[in-house]
C-alpha cells in the first residue's frame, strides 16, 4: 500500500529525522512547524506542503495520522486534539508528562477507536529484537538481573532534566524484559551544568528477587549506550556504540579451581542485520495504521513507562527516597 497521509508536527532536533523517514516510505504529506525557514527547506526537499498552524493539519481530511515530534510538555493537549479530529497519533516519549493526561489520552483513543503509538525507539532495533527471542526461548536462563548504561557529552537540555530525557528508552527495554511494573523505584541524581539534573542513577526492584540499575548522563568523558541482561546460563550484551560486536552472549560454566567456585564465560559474537529502528518504527506504525493492529509500543506500555518515571522523578526530588508504587498509587494494588 501506498501512503500520502502522514503529517509531522515538530520538524528540529528529532523531527527532522522523522520527516525524512516518512518521506522515504512515501507516507508524508504535509510538515508543520513554527519556523518558516525550515518549512520552506523541508518543502523544497520532499516536495511537500509545510504550515505553521497545527489547527491547519487538523482540518485535511486526506491526513489520516499526526506525527508528533514536539516539546514533552505539548504532547498531551497536541495527542488529544489529534484524536478529537479522527486522527491516528504517533507521539514521541513521553506519551504525557502526568499520568492523568496518559489515562484520559488512553479514554479518548478508545471512544475514537483510534491508534496511538509511543516514540520508543528502542523497542525496535534489530539487536532488542533479537534479545527477546532469545530470552523467550530460554537461552539465558532465569533472567536475574539487568542494567543499562545511557551516557554521552554532548547536548545539555534546559526545558528536562535527563531522567526524562534519556530514561524512557531503558525503563521500556528493562519492563519488557521483566514483563512486569517494579515493586519500588529509587533514583538519585545532580545538576551540574544548569538547573536541572544531568546525571541520575535508579534503581528498580521487581517480585522473585529481580533487579534493575540504568545509570543516565549527558555530562559523561564518553559516549556508552549498553544493555546487559544476566541469566543463571548466559548474559547478553547490547553495545550500541560498537560496530562490530553490537550483541554477544556470554555462556557462564561454573568451574572449581583448588576446590573454589570460578565463573568461565565463553563469548560468542551475534551477527546483526544494520536495519535503521527509526525506520523500522516509522514502517510498523505505517503497518497499524493499515491493518488497525495494536502497535508494539501502544498507549498501556506509554502509562507504564510514564508510572516509572513518575516513580523516579518522586524519588530523585525526596533525595533518593525508596518510591513503593502501591503504596503512591502509582499502581493498582
């Protein structure tokens, strides 16, 4: 099928990225933005219509899904707006920055019988792929423990700190792993560069003793983007930053040496198919807006990434405070 109803709504930092990709799968049509200028490059180099007034978007009845690539703080009014005019949203994370505005987005989406899908782009790497076959099908294990490194030098943020700025990626990886919300959540973290904090580490705590650590930094010496996952038989490594060795799995054979227990890992290379996830992505929410297929990274998995930072964000304000999420309602109980 042939796509011509794709409006992006934000076109800077992320959203250029995502007005390429829907203009390559022949899916965009119109591009608004508050900047004249860059309506006007986009316009020249996709052939497509640009405007400032999302109200405009709103009222073409060829756009069927709005694209949202805006500040955090405009997603929820921009979400229902779209889903009040029949549109499909795709909304980049965060899907809100309150629950309540997540609960009545998720209201609304099924009143309209609307699809929405949330920006985590993670979720559709070749490599986040390829893991969850492999835990699925038990080779690592008993999954016990799991930690994900998220770190750079680079872009200082003013309008959020970074929790809510690099976090939503790791949190979304580490539930779908576990396949379960954290019993509690706590996070610490420190403004150096400005007024909001540009490192935090949190800590998740899950049933049957599992647990999780993501350590999150724009203010680090060097880039690292790492996901490791420990089973009782084998871990496995996400190294985003590497270019050859993006996964490999670490077989664990316990051994004894003079009668002490030693831990003998054996590395093994998995080679990975160099697919863009951002185009990934922007096909799979081509594909739900075709066959009204649930997405991957549907409204729910939104509300519960936006429970955990909530939970987060609750800790690192009360100075590294243990958050039990039924205790705060932050889930049912």
């Amino acid at each position: 099928m042939t796509y011509q109803n794709v409006a992006v709504v934000g076109c800077g930092y992320w959203g250029k990225n995502l007005v390429r990709n829907f203009a390559q799968l022949d899916a965009l049509r119109v591009v608004c933005d508050a900047s004249h200028e860059t309506l006007e490059k986009f316009k020249e180099q996709y052939g497509v219509e640009g405007v400032t007034d999302f109200e405009q978007v709103l009222d073409m009845p060829d756009v069927q899904a709005v694209v949202i690539a805006t500040p955090a703080s405009t997603h929820a009014n921009l979400v229902l707006q779209a889903l009040a005019a029949g549109k499909d949203v795709f909304v980049e994370k965060p899907l809100a920055l309150t629950l309540e505005d997540a609960l009545k987005i998720q209201t609304v989406a099924s009143l309209r019988d609307r699809i929405v899908m949330v920006g985590h782009l993670l979720e559709y790497h070749p490599v986040l792929v390829k893991m969850r076959s492999l835990v699925q099908t038990g080779k690592i294990g008993q999954l016990q423990y799991l930690y994900s490194n998220r770190l750079s030098c680079g872009k200082v943020r003013t309008e959020e700190n970074v929790l809510w700025s690099f976090a939503p990626h790791d949190i979304c990886s580490i539930l779908g792993f576990v396949n379960q919300m954290p019993i509690s959540v706590q996070a610490v973290g420190g403004a150096y560069l400005g007024t909001v904090e540009d490192f935090c580490t949190i800590n998740l705590q899950f049933e049957q003793n599992v647990k999780a650590h993501i350590f999150v930094s724009w203010f680090h010496p060097f880039k690292e983007q790492r996901l490791v996952l420990v089973g009782d038989r084998s871990t496995l490594v996400f190294d985003d930053v590497s270019v050859d060795e993006k996964l490999t799995i670490y077989e664990q054979q316990l051994q004894f040496q003079q009668h002490l227990p030693m831990l003998k890992n054996t590395k093994t290379v998995i080679p990975m198919n160099p697919a863009e996830p951002l185009k990934l992505e922007c096909q799979h929410f081509l594909h739900c807006i075709e066959t009204r297929q649930n997405p991957l990274t549907d409204i729910q998995n939104g509300i519960d990434v936006l429970t955990v930072l909530q939970a987060s964000q609750l800790s690192l304000s009360s100075q590294g405070k243990i958050i039990n999420l039924k205790e705060h309602q932050l889930v049912n109980a």
